[in-house]
C-alpha cells in the first residue's frame, strides 16, 4: 500500500512538531525517517499510524483519505521503541494477540492462529522461546517479537520507531541486516524512524532528513549522502570540516586562506563551505596552499588514517581528515607539526 | 591428583578473617533497634488487641456466644456487611476510572481531581458526616425535598451507606493511579494497533497489569468500610437493630457497662480485620509469586 501525507501540521502547546509536511511513500519501499531529537519524526510516525490526529493536512493510504480511520482499521503493523509487549503474557499469547482481536466472524480458528503464530516465531527465528514471558528476553529478542506480533495481522504498512535504539552496537548492526533481509522477502511497505545516519543509510531504500518539523530533503542513500541540499543536511550525514568565508574572483577567502572553488556565487557572498573528511588533503606547511593548522593527534585504524588538526592560531578550530594509510605514513605527522589543509572538493551553501 | 595441588597460588584457601561489612551497623546497635521496635509492637499493638479477646473471653464461651448471636448484634453485623458490600464495588468502580483518566489522559483540572480524591484521607471522618447532615438532614439543602418525597437518608440504612462511601473513596484510586503513571500507554496503543477496541484492551491488557494492585485496593477499602466508626456515628442516629453497625454496636454496649459483651462483639471486628490482612497477605505472596513466574523480580 502506498502512503501520503499532505500539509501535516502538529503542535504541542508552544511547540510545532510538524510544520506542513508533505511526502509520499511508494509502495513496498523501505524509507527511513531521519532526523536529531524534537525534530518531529516520531510524530510523523504517530500521525500516519493514527495513533496522533494532526491539527490539519491529511494521510491517504492508496489514495484514499484515511483521516477519518480509527487505528484498529488502518491495518498498521506499529513497533514502538520500546516494543510495548504485554508483559503479562507469553510470547505466543502476545503475537497471537491481533488475530484473536478480530471479529468472530474474520477471527482464525485456533489451531489455525496456532499454525499462523509458530510459522512467524519461525521468522524471526524464536519459535524456541514461544512459552517464555518477555521481562525473561534480550533486548534482541523483544525486539523480534515486536515485529512478529506487528505482522502476524497481516499489515499493509509496517511502521517502526526507533527500531534499534535500545539495543548494543553488536547486536543493532545484526538486526539492521537482518529487517533489511525480511523486507526485501515481504515486500510490505514500512517506514522506520532514527536518529542514527549510518543505520538509515545502510538500511533504507530513501532517506527523508527532518529537521525542526520540517522535510530538509528526500532521496536514496547515495543521493542525500553525496548531494545534500542544506546545510544541515550535510552536517546530520556524518562527520564534516565547516569553513566559512567570503567568494573572491579567485576562490574561497577563509580568513587568511584563500580555498580553490568554483561554486556559481557573486564576488562578495558571505558562504559556509563543507568538506568531508575524505576530502581534504594534508601538505607540507612550506607548501603555502590553503588551510594552516597543526596536527593534534594521528589515529591509525585498518586501512586509513584519521588526523585530527588544529587550526593554526585559532585553537579552538578542529578539522579532521581521512588519509590512506600509506599516504599518512609518507607524510610522517608528528602531533604539534604545523600543516597546511587543501580540500579536493568543497560543498558550498550561501550563509544566512 | 591433589586438589590442593592443581589450584594456582592466588586460589588457595586462606585462612578467613571475619570483617564486617562496611556498611553493616555493630551488633548491640541492630539487637537494640529490633528490641526497640518489638517492644513498641507489642506493647501498643499486640497488648491492646490481646485485652479484647481476654476481656471478651473473660465469663466463658456461653456469655461471649450469646453476645454475638443476641438480635441486635446480628443486625448490626448485617448492616456492616451490607455498607461493605455497596461501598467496594462502587469505589471499585469509581477508582479504576479515576485512576484511569489520571494515568493514561492529560485534561484540565486533572491536578486537582488527584488531590481531591486524598480528601477523604486528610479530612477528620467526623467532618465528612457533618457534611452529609448538612446536604441531607432535615433543614439541609436537599433535606426538604427529600422530606417531601419521604426519602429517608440520616438516621437509616442509606446515610450509613454514603458515609461509608465516603470515607473509603481514595483506597482503590491511591493504588491504582502510581502504577498505571509508571505503566504508561505504550501497551494499550499497541493493542488498540492491533485491532482491540476500548473495552477488551482494558480486559486484555489494562486490568491484567494492575489486578494485584487494585485487589490489594479493594482488601483496604472493605477494611476501611467495616471498622469506620466516626463519619457513620454522625449519620447514624444510633437506632439499636436498625442503624448501627458493628462499631456502633460495640460503643453502645461499652457504655451500657456491659463489657462482655462489648468486647465479644469487638472481638469480632477484629477476627474481621485479622481475615482481611492474611488475605491481603496472601494476595502480596501470590503477586510477587506471579512476578516472579514472569521473572521481573529476578
């Protein structure tokens, strides 16, 4: 099922949690929600569940207004960040529990919710733990069940908040493989807010980056990653060098440095400029090109190198860059060593 | 092979050293605390009750039976059960539903209806039937209109009743209402996700959550309901075998000097109570029994 929502507008006293958003959510897509805290993300998700009505706009499932749809007939499967299991009841009991809220006549007979039941714990790989009460599981294994008990109504859209904020490193990258794995077998339209970059990229099919109750921008992983639109953008998807500076006739003015760039921006502009870590290059101080600052400390993890830098007389400036690690090693850093940084690509955004 | 032997150096037994724990108080201070706390316990709770029995008990089996099977005090025994038996599920009721809309719903004036239900707590007992002779009584507000309609509230079974409401309002709301708050939503938005309606989400999902607290809400409430002497003596007009209750019943008899008796039926309210804690009791055992089962007393 295909989801939209048009003009969604959510305050809560003072505070707007959603500011006229409008996006559209094709059918069978993974998409992820992205966004810091407050930024209106799980709202959304409330909204299109039902479980939050908005102040105005509308959610259409397949085209159709659904605002006027209470929750138990919108056919969401809704995960919550903090799974929400029945507490009182096993396992079983808990996944079993939408299809033994049906009415008589749609409701399965109970050998047959017994078969449904068995074949979802399969899925998610727990039909070994069935008897168990949920306070007696990992954070893991909650968090299966959680989905198991979402999909055993059979949803038409899949919803999930925060799916793995609550669970260790280790056990998270797992997981996020495994969802990924489960939605490329259902095909079930599904939607997952987070606050992790790296997991919304890694794991959905578009990104949609919220900020302040706002859309900043959607697109696939690869799109939002290495083309943001804003600003924030940019700075949200990862770690990132900011210099901001004045466009000149030949570059980018960045204090005493002057940056080579090519952005379209009159002579004058006052502008913010990104690189990437990747993106920037070390050279001899002697050099006289670009940045000058000096090396604090030299981090040497596998098959790259992470410097982090100083700017030179401003202390309180840091700039981290990415080497190979042949590259970091013919250059021989030594911490306290005055620099000079040149960035192989600049993003520029006009300040404001 | 010797045991001893295999063990590395660092695992050999050495000779234990008794050290109190750090944070343990010395011996004579706990000996004396506890002595402290039982001799309270025995002095102003035990001593008290066991002087009743004693009393009661104190011209044979005979006089304390006949006290007990005697007309008026079987009246009066009905009457408390009856108060009871009204006043606990209408405050059960009223308790979940105020718990309810305090835990799970924000609306205006929800901080004042939290501190209103403590009214009855704070507020003498004696008070509370003042009041109700005040809206109730002959020259009170709904008083001529009642006379009118020769409804009979003070001095008869139904201001009995609503004082014993009364009194006992705040037992099931009191229990209830931290331990919906600490439960939040999030499980009856799941189950209403999951296509339940209003009324099985409570059955299914609410009540399961709190039974061992709202049962333990109601053992205090009927309590309550069954020992109240102060708000049912002002609305009660003392009728023997017609408005008064068992703690009524025990007051008159102890000023009539018959002390048998009086402390026969007194004895009785006890025996009451006694039953009501060690089913309380056994509620709190089967409770944490149940937690365990699920394991979050681990």
């Amino acid at each position: 099922m295909s989801i939209e929502v048009r003009h969604i507008c959510k305050r809560f006293g003072a505070f707007t949690a959603l500011d006229d958003v409008s996006l559209a959510f094709p059918e069978g897509e993974l998409v992820a929600l992205l966004g810091p805290s407050g930024c209106g993300k799980t709202t959304l998700l409330r909204v299109i569940a039902g479980l939050e009505p908005p102040d105005s706009g509308q959610v259409l499932f397949d085209g159709e207004d659904a605002s006027g749809t209470h929750v138990r007939e919108r056919r969401v499967g809704f995960v919550f960040q903090h799974y929400a299991l029945f507490r009182h009841m096993s396992v079983f009991d808990n996944v079993a529990f939408g299809l033994r809220m049906k009415p008589r006549r749609e409701r399965p007979s109970e050998a047959e919710i017994r078969r449904r039941v068995m074949a979802l714990l399969e899925l998610v790989q727990l039909d070994w733990i069935a008897d168990r009460f949920p306070s007696q599981l990992s954070g893991g294994q909650r968090q299966r069940i959680a989905l198991a008990r979402a999909l055993a109504v059979e949803p038409k859209v899949l919803l999930l908040d925060e799916p793995f904020g609550a669970l260790d490193a280790k056990v998270r990258k797992e997981l996020r493989r495994w969802l990924r794995r489960l939605h490329d077998e259902l095909h079930v339209t599904s939607i997952f807010v987070t606050h992790d970059q790296e997991e919304a990229l890694e794991v959905a099919d578009r990104v949609v980056l919220m900020h302040r109750g706002r859309v900043e921008q959607v697109g696939t992983p690869e799109a939002v990653y290495h083309h943001p639109a804003t600003p924030f953008v940019y700075d949200f998807l990862g770690s990132v060098n900011r210099f901001e500076g004045r466009v000149e006739e030949t570059g980018l003015r960045v204090g005493e440095a002057l940056l080579p760039h090519e952005a379209p921006f009159p002579a004058g502009e006052e502008v913010v400029a990104f690189a990437r870590p990747f993106e920037l290059d070390i050279v001899a101080a002697e050099s006289g090109q670009g940045m000058p600052a000096r090396v604090a400390r030299v981090l040497v993890f596998g098959a790259s190198a992470r410097v982090e830098l100083e700017g030179e007389g401003e202390p309180g400036r840091r700039f981290e860059v990415e080497l190979p690690r042949e590259r970091c090693a013919a250059l021989a850093l030594s911490p306290g060593q005055p620099v000079r940084l040149v960035p192989a690509r600049l993003r520029v955004f006009a300040a404001h | 092979m010797d045991a001893v032997a295999a063990l590395p150096i660092h695992e050999i037994p050495v000779r234990r050293i008794a050290v109190r724990p750090v944070t343990a108080e010395p011996a004579w201070v706990r000996r004396a605390l506890i002595a402290l706390a039982l001799a309270f316990f025995g002095l102003f709770l035990l001593l008290p009750l066991a002087a009743v029995f004693v009393e009661a008990l104190r011209k044979g089996w005979a006089v304390y039976l006949a006290a007990l099977v005697e007309p008026d005090a079987l009246a009066a025994l009905k009457l408390t059960l009856l108060a009871a038996a009204i006043a606990v599920p209408l405050n059960l009721v009223f308790g979940v539903a105020a718990a309810w809309a305090i835990a799970k719903f924000s609306f205006r004036g929800k901080a004042l209806l939290l501190t209103l239900i403590d009214l009855p707590f704070s507020i003498s007992p004696v008070v509370a039937g003042l009041g109700l002779v005040l809206l109730f009584g002959g020259s009170g507000w709904f008083g001529a209109w009642l006379a009118a309609h020769e409804v009979k509230v003070l001095f008869a079974v139904p201001g009995i009743v609503l004082a014993t409401v009364l009194v006992t309002f705040p037992f099931v709301a009191r229990e209830l209402v931290p331990l919906m708050q600490a439960q939040g939503r999030e499980e009856e938005e799941a189950a209403v996700v999951l296509g339940a309606s209003g009324w099985r989400t409570f059955w299914h999902v609410t009540l399961p959550n709190v039974k061992w607290g709202l049962l333990y809400g109601v053992i205090l409430t009927n309590a309550r309901a069954m020992g109240e002497f102060g708000a049912v003596s002002v609305v009660s007009g003392h009728i023997r075998g017609q408005t008064t209750t068992l703690p009524l019943h025990v007051e008159i008899l102890y000023n009539e000097y018959q002390f048998s008796a009086a402390f026969a039926v007194a004895s009785l309210l006890a025996l009451l109570a006694l039953v009501t804690l060690v089913v309380k009791h056994a509620i709190e055992r089967r409770g944490d029994f149940a937690a365990l089962r699920r394991g979050s007393l681990k």
